[in-house]
C-alpha cells in the first residue's frame, strides 16, 4: 500500500539542467556583449566547474568567476551576466511533460505530497509558486531547515512525521540516486528513480522503481494500491 509521495524538485519536476546551461549561455553572451575578454566555451566551461565544486546553487557564481579570472569583479560585467542569466532563468525554468497531470491524479487518488529539497528555502518556495505547483503540496521540506543535504535522513524522517505517514507506505521520486534514493531507503521508504531526468550517467540506482516519464508513478501506486480482487482482474 502506498498512502504518500514524496519528490525531489530539480530534474525530477523540472527540467533544471537544461535551464542552469541556456542560463550560463546568456549570461556569458551578455557579458563579453558589454566587453568580456573571453572565448564564449571556455567562460561557460570555467563557470561550471565552479558549480561542480560549490554547487549549483551558488548565488555568487559570477562573482566568484570573475575573481579567479581577472582578479576583481567589474560591476558592468557582473550587472550584464546577473540580467542576462536571469531573463534566460526566467524563460527556461519549465516542467516536465504530464507533471500537472500527475499531481492531480494522486490529489485524486487521496495520496499525500511532499517535496524535499537540497536547494536554499526561497529560491524553493519561488521555483514552487512560479510554477504553479504551490496547492498541489501538503509541505515542503528543505535541507536548510536541518544544515545537512540528502542522503541525511533528517529531511526524509521530517516529511514523515508531517504527512503522518509510514515509511513502508511512503514512495521518494527523485533523480540523484547517490542523495534521493540512498536517503529515502536509510529510514525505509520505497523509492522510484526519475530516470528521464538522469543527469549523472547513473547505470543502477537502486530504487524499487524506475520512472521513464513521472506520471510512471500514478501506475504504480494503482498497482500497489489495488485490492486482490482487482489484481486477479488485471492479471487475467
């Protein structure tokens, strides 16, 4: 029996990565357009490996770049990057195919829904409402609220106790196997891996599930859900 859904944001709701790049892409072409003096490739390359490094979340990635290239930060440069990755941001940040569908459908089936998140609070909760997935949400729960990212078992044991929910009943849905999945099965939760959204090149998650498209999660709580006499139909 499954009674509640948890899911991870980035790259499991929406597709993250492919806004992070178009973003950069903007925000290196708005600077060398105010007079950068770099290859467009390199400056992007040089740029993630910072996020690789102190995550993608950094909110001071510019700056940072900056520093390490030229030695100083030039506010005409940071000003034309910070404006030209956020008009991108806001044009790319998108859903995933059937996700509105998916999240009615188990409102529908009465299945409680949380998110968990490595990602700063605000930025969360402006991710959440932008999208327009704010009232499909009983909570959200965030690595911020604990001072320790997934696979610490904190966040997955919070969402627990808020839904009021089993951790045997409970299904994770998330795309970083290392961090989703490793964390959920820590406090004995089910998991499913949003394959479609695999970034990592991961081979073998280790969850129970595996998702090509997210609304795969609607037919396995069908499934896990259904009474003997409705398994013995579909069988036969």
């Amino acid at each position: 029996m499954i009674k509640a859904v948890v899911f991870d944001i980035d790259n499991t709701l929406t597709d993250f990565m492919r806004m992070k790049r178009a973003a950069v892409d903007a925000a290196v072409e708005a600077m060398i357009d105010v007079g950068l003096p770099v290859d467009k490739k390199e400056m992007v390359d040089k740029i993630f490996e910072v996020y690789w490094k102190e995550g993608v979340e950094d909110q001071r990635i510019l700056d940072k770049v900056l520093t390490q290239e030229f030695g100083k930060v030039d506010y005409k440069m940071l000003a034309a990057g910070i404006i030209g990755y956020r008009r991108a941001k806001d044009g790319m940040m998108t859903l995933y195919p059937h996700v509105h569908m998916t999240l009615i459908e188990l409102m529908r089936l009465g299945i409680k829904r949380a998110v968990i998140s490595d990602a700063p609070k605000l930025p969360v909760w402006l991710r959440i409402v932008g999208l327009g997935l704010h009232h499909y949400f009983d909570h959200i729960i965030t690595s911020e609220d604990f001072g320790a990212p997934k696979p610490n078992p904190e966040p997955f044991q919070k969402a627990l106790e808020l839904m009021g929910a089993r951790a045997a009943e409970t299904v994770m849905v998330g795309d970083w196997a290392e961090r989703d999945i490793a964390g959920a099965r820590r406090v004995g939760m089910k998991t499913a891996w949003a394959k479609y959204g695999n970034t990592f090149d991961t081979k073998d998650s280790g969850a129970d599930y595996e998702l090509g498209d997210i609304y795969d999660i609607v037919g396995i709580v069908r499934r896990e859900n259904a009474t003997p006499a409705e398994k013995v139909t579909e069988a036969a």
